[in-house]
C-alpha cells in the first residue's frame, strides 16, 4: 500500500446535530466523485452514525481490529460513488488508554491495510472528550462545523480553545452550516472568529456555507447523500465546492506515509499536562 500523501481531515464542532456526520460523508462522496479514494473513519459514538445513516451494516468494527480479531479491511464498509468507510465504534474513551499490545495492532493494522486511499475523512462524536481532540489532534486539517444554534459558537470555541492550548492545534476551518443565506454564514464565522482573535493565538478561515436544504434530510431518509441524491441541490453544489476547496490544500509530504503518523500520533499523549475535561472558561 502506498500512503504517501494521504490527507487526513477531522470534522468537528464541540455541540451535537450540527451536521458532522452529513458534512464528512457528503464532502467524502464529493472527493469520490472527483476521482478520489476516500476512506471515512466513523468515529461518532453518537446516534447518527455513518454506517446507519447510509444504511449499512456493521457486524465489526474498529475495536476487533485493535483486539487482533481481524485486519481492518475485513471490516471496511463500501459507501456511494466507492467511498469506504471504517466503523470505529469501540466503546473505547480514548486511544491513549489501550495497551501497548492494542497500539502495536492498531499500528500494524494501518500499514498492512490493502485499501489504498488518498484521503481519509475522520468523523468525530459530539462534545469534548480525550477521544474526539486525540482525533483532531492526529488529523492534517481540522473542520470544525458550526450552525445558528445558541450553544454551537460557545462549544466550537470550547473545542478550539482546547485544542490549541493542550493538543498543539493552531489551525481550525469552519464550515457554516444549515444557513438560510450567505449572509447567515459570514455572520456565524465572524461571531466565533471575534472570540478567537481576541483570546486565542489560532488562525481559523471559513472554508463552506452549506445551506440549510431539505434535500438534504431527503436523501438521508432514502439512506442516500445528498451529492449524488439531488446532485443540483444547494447543499449538493456547496459540498462540491468544499471538496474542491480541500483538492488546493497542501498534500502532507511523510516519508513514512501518514496514515501511520496519523494513527502514532492518535495514540500519544499529548505535550500539555493539563486535562482535556478541565473547564474551559
Ligand atoms: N445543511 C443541512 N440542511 C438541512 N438539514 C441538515 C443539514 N445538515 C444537517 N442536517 C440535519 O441535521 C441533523 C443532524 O445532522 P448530523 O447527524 O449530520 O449531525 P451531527 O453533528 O453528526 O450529529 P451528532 O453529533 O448527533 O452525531 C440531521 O437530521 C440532518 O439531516
């Protein structure tokens, strides 16, 4: 397997239903559709889970793979437009806390991976937990989805202000979404951006405004994405031009691949000593 230039992406966002799970397998089919190999890695523990809502079946997930149970292509899902897709729902709280005999398996069970693929799309749960920062931690870039709710600024600002002061995470992009108008989107970036600036040294750009579009919640009920259910929908044509957007970003250049840097890096802790779970105020 050749894992050179392997893009990992974190999608994020501290509050739950703010449409991460919709945002990583509707930009992962968008990057497919472009001639990509996306792998999405499920790590929401949350109810929404991509394997449900594509309508898939898991029987294994990555928690067989960490307990030497099988390879991790015995358990990859195949989505829309090729996409694959990893369970990892595992009951694990957090990586760091498996045993040297589970990193070493998870570690081998990366690079014996068959599937080549040129991204891989993380979907992280809800909140703040060690598991969800260990993941973004890990990634290249980090995503962090954000809507007109009243707790989704406040928690993605939680989320950012944690990463960059206990996991080294200095570069956030914001996805806007379930907007009613452009307009709606600049103003939701600007408001989380006005706290960063003034108490955080992060940069963070936003990089879609995804409109708020019933096709979307259709082509979920058809256990279908948008993309490719209602390619010419509004929310479609945004997620199209994220993955666009994502194809001009820069390519890690590891030598040893970065998969395996992703998932050396999602099992160390971090530098800080500081708890992740400490308030955040
Ligand atoms: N742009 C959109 N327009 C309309 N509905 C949307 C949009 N994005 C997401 N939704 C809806 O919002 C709900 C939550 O979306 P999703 O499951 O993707 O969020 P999530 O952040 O992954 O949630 P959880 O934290 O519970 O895993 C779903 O019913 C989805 O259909």
């Amino acid at each position: 397997m050749t894992l050179n230039g392997v893009k990992v992406i974190a999608v994020t966002g501290g509050k739950g239903g703010v449409g991460k799970t919709s945002t990583a397998i509707n930009t992962a089919v968008a990057l497919a559709e472009k001639g990509k190999r996306v792998l999405v890695l499920d790590a929401d523990l949350g109810l929404a889970n991509v394997d449900v809502m594509l309508g898939l079946r898991a029987d294994r997930n990555l928690s067989h793979v960490i307990n030497g149970e099988c390879g991790l292509d015995d358990i990859l899902l195949e989505g829309p437009s090729g996409i694959q897709i990893i369970p990892a729902t595992s009951g694990y709280q957090s990586m760091v806390e498996l045993s040297a005999k589970q990193h070493v398996g998870l570690i081998r069970a990366f690079s014996e991976m068959r599937s080549e693929c040129d991204v891989l799309i993380v979907d992280t749960a809800a909140g703040i937990s060690d598991m969800v920062l260990s993941f973004a931690r890990a990634s290249q870039d980090v995503m962090v989805v954000v809507c007109d709710e009243p707790t989704s600024i406040t928690d993605a600002y939680a989320l950012i202000k944690l990463l960059s002061r206990d996991y080294g995470v200095f570069r956030f992009r914001v996805v806007a979404n379930m907007v009613r108008s452009l307009r709606e989107g600049q103003e939701l970036f600007a408001k989380l951006s006005r706290v960063t600036d003034r108490f955080l040294d992060v940069a963070i750009e936003q990089v879609a405004t995804i409109p708020f579009d019933d096709n979307l919640r259709q082509s979920i009920r058809k256990q279908s994405v948008v993309v490719t259910a209602y390619p010419n929908s509004p929310a479609a044509i945004a997620y199209q031009g994220l993955a666009s957007k994502i194809l001009s970003w820069p390519v890690p250049q590891q030598p040893t691949g970065h998969l395996e840097f992703f998932v050396e890096r999602l099992i160390t802790k971090p530098h800080a000593s500081r708890s992740a779970t400490q308030e955040v105020s």
